[in-house]
C-alpha cells in the first residue's frame, strides 16, 4: 500500500486536525508539543513543517487542538492541565491564555462556525463556549450526570455533547444553556466528529460500532456500522460529506461509506502499513480490507480528513514511543 505522505514524531500524538485553507495538518503530542505539516507545492518548493516546543506550553501534554481565525493563522491547542493556548504561526510565540478553571484535560476544541471569536470547549465535566475577544467563558452548557468525552458544534448555534454513559445531548444557544434533546446510544461513548455539511454526528463506541445520529430535521439516516469481526474501541472520529473514518485502539483505520449508494467499508492495518515493504512483498498481506486482522503495539491516536481524497492519520507504537503521520488515499 502506497501512502502519499509519512513522517515520524517522538511521542504520543493526542491530536489532529486538518485545515484546508492552508492545506495543513496541525498535531499535537503528549510531551513533545505542536507541529504543523504541509506539503502545498504551490506554497513550497519542499515539505515545510512549523514546530511548537513543549516549553511554549510549559511542559504541559496536549490533548486537543483547533485552527482559528478566517485565514488560520492562530491555532488553539487544549492541555492535560486544563489550559487553553493560543499561538501564532507566525512568531510561534503564545498570544493568549485561557483557564477552564479546572484540572481536567481538555479533550476537544472546536471554532464555531461563522464566530471566529467564540470557541467551543470541552472537559470531562461539561463543555463551555469562550468569547476570545474577552478571554471569558460566556455560556456553560447544563450536563446532568457529566462524564463528557467531546463536544461539537453542529453550526453557529446549535451543540451537542457526548457522555460516556451513551447519552448525546443537544442545545440552542439562542435559547440558553438547558439540554434541548437526548440522543441515546445502546452502548458507551470513545468518540465523537459532526459533519460539517450535514448536521449529522457520528459516534464511536466501546464495543466497536459506529453510529451516525440525526442533530436537526433532515432526511439524513440514523444507522449503526460494524468494524470487522475482531473489534475494538473506536477512539477517534473525523466525519465528512457521506465518509467516515473510524480509528480504533487495534490499529485499524475504518473508511465507512454512508452514503445512499454505499460501498463496502475498507480497512488499514497500522502493522501492515508500518512494516517494511520487504516483509509485505515476502508474505503477500496487504494493507487493504484486512477487517479482523489484529495488529501488535499499535494505536490510531489521531484521525482527520484532508482534502477531498485523503485521510490523516496517527499511528502510535509504545517501543518506542513514535507516532507515524500517515496521509492515505480515500
């Protein structure tokens, strides 16, 4: 299996989004800080990576991050701590500082659409929406029984959060804090993505499932997809136009069809991929639809989708402890 992108980090990566503006991928580490990819020919001759040194964070691990801003000059990366950082990409220099007030980690970060200067936050007790221009916390959403696992926004002013417990919950910041609607899910909660374009969600489970979720009136199906016979937890999410991609803790990456005329769901193998092309020639595996293959010291950490026929992803391996940066064809 060819990859039309690979490199190596040190450490774990936590985090990954994509941003099609400046067509690159922003990453973060457990305790190597930030790095930026991008490999825009049209922008550089050569491969160009922008670098955050953990100190910039005082030394804290990072578990989310965003793009800000029209032109996605600012990224906001969320820690272990509790904190939220914002850095220009310019100088790599921190212009400001937000504290959830809590020591939980920040485990998603999100821009609202069309509201450069709100963002979207959330923490295992709850999820909060922050006006940067204030550098306040301006709506806490109402969370009974909190153990969140991601919030996202669905558009300018509609949010869900996802439970651990099942329970997805829907708000309409125009009406104010309180739970509008629960989704419920027959199993409990890894992960969380909102398609952008289509007010759906999909949710990850424990169990290995996938299940797409109706967050506004539409024709859209509410459907549950398998991983293959030998599953496990679906950790990370990135949802877009009618594809999913479904990273789990077995090293698999998932590529789910939902579309009215679905194909089979495809499937890599992070061992596969990995592997020298030596080894793979000798035996005759392929990365392609192994479902149920299970892979050895190897964790999809991050997921992302790029343009419209690539995929981001994060392979991470304890011995050492590298994440691979793997850009694979849709």
């Amino acid at each position: 299996m060819k990859t039309s992108y690979r490199r190596e980090v040190v450490g774990r990566v936590s985090s990954m989004t994509y941003s099609t503006v400046s067509e690159s991928c922003l990453v973060t580490t457990f305790g190597n800080g930030a790095f930026i990819f991008n490999n825009n020919k049209a922008i550089h001759e050569t491969e160009h990576v922008e670098m955050f040194p953990s100190h910039i964070f005082d030394y804290d691990p990072l578990t989310s991050s965003c793009f800000l801003d029209e032109r996605h000059s600012t990224v906001a990366v969320g820690s272990f701590n509790g904190g939220i950082s914002l850095i220009d990409r310019t100088d790599r220099s921190p212009r400001q500082f937000y504290s959830s007030g809590r020591t939980d980690a920040v485990l998603s970060l999100q821009q609202v659409p069309k509201e450069p200067h709100s963002l979207l936050f959330a923490t295992r007790a709850g999820a909060e929406l922050v006006d940067l221009d204030k550098n306040i916390s301006f709506l806490s959403l109402e969370c009974p029984a909190p153990r969140t696992i991601a919030a996202a926004a669905v558009d300018t002013f509609t949010f869900i959060v996802a439970n651990y417990d099942g329970a997805v919950m829907l708000y309409d910041s125009r009406v104010g804090a309180k739970v509008m609607g629960i989704l419920s899910v027959p199993d409990q909660l890894a992960s969380l993505s909102v398609c952008p374009n289509s007010g759906q969600a999909c949710v990850g489970t424990v169990a290995g499932r996938v299940f797409t979720l109706r967050c506004r009136e539409g024709t859209h199906r509410e459907e549950a997809f398998g991983t293959g016979k030998h599953r496990s937890p679906i950790v990370n999410l990135s949802f877009q136009n009618s594809t999913i991609v479904a990273g789990d803790l077995g090293g698999r990456v998932s590529i789910i069809d939902t579309s009215n005329s679905a194909t089979s769901t495809r499937y890599w193998s992070g061992e596969s991929l990995l592997r020298p092309r030596e080894y793979l020639s000798n035996t005759g595996k392929d990365a392609v639809n192994t479902a149920g293959e299970r892979t050895v010291d190897i964790e999809v950490t991050a997921v992302a989708h790029g343009g419209a026929d690539d995929v981001w992803t994060s392979f991470s391996t304890t011995k050492p402890l590298t994440s691979h940066i793997v850009s694979l064809p849709l």
